[in-house]
C-alpha cells in the first residue's frame, strides 16, 4: 500500500480510539521527543513551528505521523505493547520449533508499516523481547455507514504472543464496531479470525495449536482468596439455568449460592443436632456447584486501589469451540499489557500447581 493511503487508516483509526488512549500516544510523543512543550504549555511537532495544540488529541496523532515517520513507528510499535479487548490461550507441543520460525521474522527496524496490511492474515510484522516473542498482522476494515455515507476505515491489529517460559500461544485482538461486521460472519467474527489464524499458522509455520483447557479456572475463583468469583452463569443439573452477579456487594458473594454457604458455616453447630437436614443441605450445594456447567464465569483480581484491579470474563467453549475466549474489561488507569501478561501468569502458576 502506497504510505499515502496507510495514512489515511491510521487518520481513521485514531478517530475510532478512546480519548484515553489518544492522550496517552501523546504523551509516548512528548516521552520519545516527536513533540515538544514549550514553556507556554502548547505542544509543537519537534524542528516544526506549528502548534498543534489547537487540535483535538486524534488529529494531534494524526498530524505527528503525517509529518514523521518516527511518530508512526512509535505508534506502530505500541500496537505490540497495548492492552487488547479478547485473548485466548493454546499450548503447542513444538513450541521450540514454532519460536525459532517466529524469531526469523524480519522485524522492520526503521521501516513503517505500509507494506504490511492486508484484508487477510499475511505477512506479519515480529517483535522481540526476553519474554516473549510475537507476531502481528495488520487487517484492514473498510465500510460505509449506512445512513451518513462516512467511510470508516480501520486498521485492526492481530497480535500473536509467544510466552517463551510458559510455553504458551496467546492470540490477542480487540474489538470490532458493528459496520464492519457486516455480512456472513456478524455474529461470529471473532471465532473466524481466530480458526483462520489456526489454519494460517498450521500452514505456514508448521504448528498445531492445542486449546489450553481453561475449566480448572471455576474451581480457582470459588477458593482461592486472592481472585474472587463475581458473575456466573449456570446451566444447572435438573435443566434449569441461572445467572449470578455480586453486584454492588463488596463482599463479593454471590447470590444464592454464597449466601447459604455463609449461613451453613454461621449456624453449623444447630444443623449438627439436624443432620439430615445438614446432610440435605450439602448434597443440594453439592449439586448445584460440583454437577452444573458454567458456560461463563466473571473473576476480578483487586488491588489496594479499587480503579486498579482486574477484571476478565471467561466464556468456555466459545461458539461451540473448544478453546476459551478472556474477555478484558475496561481499565481507567492501566494502558498497556501488564494486565494481560499478569492474568497469563496467574493461570499458568495455578494450573501448574493443580498438576504438581
């Protein structure tokens, strides 16, 4: 694509962004000096004498990046670093094999993206830590809106990770807006991208991507302390189907369930003089937790300061697959992936635990 027209996407796309993520680019501008603050406070494209201060933060970006290469390869960059919307886990039983084909993937140094996007999976762009190891294909969306005739376009980022100590293939990938999941695929968008990514990988990296089995994940959030259970949906043993929220209870105990299991620990010494009552009791919470299937569960790990704790949906078996779809919520603080990386972790440590 001509770097014209690529610019024209990021144009695009930058408007599709949060005005917390525009605010951040533009301070990564001002941290690597793509921009600088005068004195009076207005920012100026560096070596330009144009204040930018008098756009909106998304045609701040757009204008850095119309004017330096630098700013797009910041921004490019970042793309790798960001926190996305949807992940989902595999294991790969050549996972060595797949990291040294990943690790000779030109990364492109001084060079933008503009010959790297495409309407299919092709041609990725890599990037190389200590950590990990990681693949990203650039989508481009393109539509009019039905009634205003505005084209919207996009340039939608698919990030493959490769965690080298754990061993694991992470896909990471956000949202889409609905124009552009218009047509055969509306409702399931996101489990094309991800079979197709599947295929693409097994065809051209020779690697079979197993779903990491993410069920144990019920268990850890009903016991463990430092994660705590607050949403479910149950699909229960006798057919009925439930689904339970916490809500603004900052106990976090769920409805129902929760409740009668505080009131067996409160009155345990009556119910000991009742014990078939006690003994009904057991085998109904029994049932109701061990026998029910949960198709999804909400878990939020807190923090000392509430606006920092993480919070991800777990939707099993997703579209019929068998892999499991995490679902990020929103954070009006943290930016980047460290949450995506500490929920990782946190699956792999317990996991390895249960097995050990």
């Amino acid at each position: 694509m001509q770097f014209d027209n690529y610019l024209i996407y990021l144009d695009k796309t930058m408007k599709e962004n949060s005005q917390k993520i525009n605010s951040y680019l533009i301070k990564l501008f001002l941290k690597e000096n793509v921009i600088e603050k005068k004195t009076s406070g207005k920012l100026f494209l560096k070596d330009k004498q144009v204040d930018i201060s008098q756009y909106d933060t998304a045609s701040q970006i757009s204008y850095c990046m119309k004017h330096s290469k630098e700013a797009c390869q910041i921004y490019e960059k970042w793309e790798f670093e960001k926190d996305y919307k949807y992940s989902v886990l595999f294991e790969c039983d050549n996972f060595d094999d797949l990291l040294e084909r990943v690790k000779s993937v030109t990364v492109l140094g001084d060079k933008c993206e503009e010959e790297y996007v495409f309407t299919t999976f092709s041609s990725p762009v890599s990037y190389q830590s200590e950590e990990y190891a990681m693949l990203k294909f650039n989508l481009l969306y393109s539509a009019m809106h039905p009634i205003t005739q505005e084209e919207n376009l996009l340039k939608y980022p698919f990030v493959v990770v490769l965690h080298k100590e754990y061993k694991i293939v992470e896909f990471r990938f956000d949202a889409l807006k609905p124009i552009f999941r218009m047509g055969e695929h509306q409702t399931d968008v996101y489990s094309a991208l991800i079979n197709n990514m599947l295929n693409y990988l097994q065809q051209n990296y020779s690697c079979e991507l197993k779903a990491y089995n993410l069920d144990f994940m019920v268990n850890i959030a009903r016991n463990e302390e430092d994660v705590k259970l607050i949403a479910q949906f149950m699909k229960l043993p006798k057919g009925g189907n439930a689904q339970l929220d916490v809500g603004n209870n900052e106990e976090y105990v769920i409805p129902l369930i929760g409740e009668l299991r505080g009131l067996l620990a409160t009155h345990q010494m009556e119910l000991e003089k009742v014990p078939s009552l006690r003994e009904a009791l057991e085998v109904f919470m029994f049932e109701m937790e061990e026998m029910s299937d949960y198709p999804w569960i909400e878990v939020l790990w807190e923090n000392e300061v509430k606006t920092r704790g993480i919070q991800v949906k777990f939707i099993f078996n997703y579209m019929n697959r068998e892999y499991c779809l995490l679902q990020h919520y929103y954070s009006s603080v943290r930016i980047g992936m460290e949450r995506m990386n500490y929920v990782v972790k946190y699956i792999i440590d317990h996991r390895n635990g249960l097995e050990e």
